[in-house]
C-alpha cells in the first residue's frame, strides 16, 4: 500500500512538473492574456516546469475549447465563463458541454468599462436617443458574452443594438476613434492603455466597489452580479481529481506570492481577485447554470 501512495505521489508531481500547455482564447496582450502568462512564468520558477502558450481567439471561445478538449498533453485552459454555461445556453449545437470540462481554480472576476468615442453623449442619453430614431446602438465587445454586461441593460430598457466582435482590442480603438462604433465593452485590455485621445468611458460596470468615477451599473441592475466575466482556470473532464488538487494548490500558491501581488498591484487594479478552492471554482459553474435557468423560465 505504501508503494502505491508512493507510486502516486510521483506520479501527480511528474505530471504537475512536465511540459504544459495553456490553451488561451483570449488575444495575445489583452488583460487575460497577461494575466495568465504571469501566472505560468511565475508556476514554472517555483516548480521547474515549462509552459507553452497556445492563444487561439475567436467564436466566443469555442474555437479554442473545441481544439482543448481533443488534446493529449498535459495541459489546461484558461478561459471566460462563456464555456462555463454561456456558450452551452446560447450555442448548444456547437458548443461543447460544460461537463467536457473541469474547474480547477477561479483567478478573477473582471470589471468592465463602457467606452464610446469622445464626443458621445452619456449612456442614458445614447438609449434615449436609440429610442427617438429607431436606430440600433452597436456594441463592441472581446465577445458576445462580454458584451452581455451591456446588451442586459439595453434590453431592460427596451433599446435595439447590434454586437460587432472584435477579435483585438487595437481593431475596437480605431472603430471608436472614428465614430463608427457606439459603445465598446472592455474587459481591462484598453484601460491598461492609459488615456487615449478620441475615446472616453461613459460607464462601468464592477462588482463591490467603483473602479472608476462614471456611473458603476451594477448598483441599478443587480443582475449583473450573475453576467460579469470571470476567468478561470480549467482541466478537461478526464483529469484525475487528485491532479486538480494539487494544480490548485501549486496555483493558489503562485497567486499568494510576492511575485504576482506586484503584478496585481502594477496591472489588475480593476479586477476582483477571486482565487480559491475547487469547491469554489465548481459553485462558479453551478451559479452561471442556475441564472441561465432562473431568467429564461
């Protein structure tokens, strides 16, 4: 018996300490993107591993779910919670199951920022205004998940919109600059660019406290709470239980270090750090689950 405890343990340490692969849907320098190469330099120094990056952006996700799902090696996916129930809800014929996948840890829940080009009137007035003309307002988002946060509040307010995807950020930038889009949802990726000429925020939306000055939706549509995106860490649907535990373990530690609470001080002061269990990481899935079933009957 001590053999096989022994047999085991090595087993989960070599696997934890191989080549790993991250599977990444988001675009290479967007906030996600950073975040989770940051945390992989960091897990490699402390457990002499070697990671690889495999950024696959595009179709909210599932072009880089499909593509993880039917992987071999050693590997994990770092993704929104559009394949946690999202994608399942809205694209069931071509999204994969949540249950191909496995939480192993939550890392973050983002804010989002409602950007417009700088002449744009406030957002109450951009809905007013949609409503006397008949004209649709286009949403720009990352994602028609991301865009979510603001196509509720449209909706509660019975106000028509269109959402263009963006794969990168630089593409929404320009659109905004010249007056093409309407409003733009960002995850953290255009706000880690500083101030830039042509483009203002006119809203935001963040759960607990104001990240900014513009007005934080969340206080007026509770709801939100449930839609807001949150980033996690996953393994897929064959990973052992105790290979979770201990990648969660190893992961939490990284996120605790001194290395990384620089990197969150100097870049993520606009998420909500959420990193724990995988307990916690599960009840994420199952409260996405539960509000896809609770708004819709």
């Amino acid at each position: 018996m001590k053999k096989l405890i022994l047999s085991l343990i090595l087993s989960l340490a070599s696997a934890a300490n191989a080549q790993m692969t991250v599977v990444s849907p988001f675009t290479a320098g967007s906030i996600v993107d950073i975040t989770c190469r940051k945390i992989f330099d960091i897990y490699d120094s402390m457990n002499s591993s070697s990671t690889v990056f495999l950024v696959m952006p595009g179709a909210d996700h599932m072009i880089a779910h499909r593509h993880f799902i039917t992987m071999t090696e050693h590997s994990v996916f770092c993704a929104g919670s559009g394949v946690g129930g999202f994608n399942q809800h809205n694209n069931p014929k071509i999204s994969p199951p949540v249950d191909t996948l496995k939480p192993i840890v939550d890392v973050y829940s983002l804010s989002h920022f409602i950007l417009a080009p700088a002449k744009s009137p406030s957002l109450e007035e951009l809905m007013i205004n949609s409503k006397r003309t008949g004209k649709s307002i286009l949403v720009g988002a990352p994602s028609s998940n991301a865009a979510l946060v603001l196509t509720y509040v449209l909706e509660k307010n019975n106000v028509k919109f269109e959402i263009v995807a963006y794969k990168k950020p630089s593409d929404a930038v320009v659109s905004l600059v010249d007056g093409s889009l309407d409003t733009y949802v960002d995850g953290g990726s255009i706000k880690l660019l500083g101030d830039i000429a042509g483009i203002k925020e006119i809203a935001h939306v963040s759960i607990g406290s104001d990240k900014t000055t513009t007005v934080n939706l969340h206080k007026k549509y509770r709801d939100l709470e449930n839609i807001v995106s949150k980033v996690t860490l996953y393994a897929r649907s064959n990973t052992s239980d105790s290979e979770i535990q201990l990648l969660n373990t190893r992961l939490n530690t990284v996120m605790n270090s001194d290395q990384f609470q620089i990197f969150r001080k100097e870049r993520l002061s606009m998420v909500q750090m959420t990193n724990g269990t995988v307990k916690q990481a599960n009840q994420t899935i199952t409260n996405i689950g539960v509000y896809l079933k609770n708004v819709h009957n």
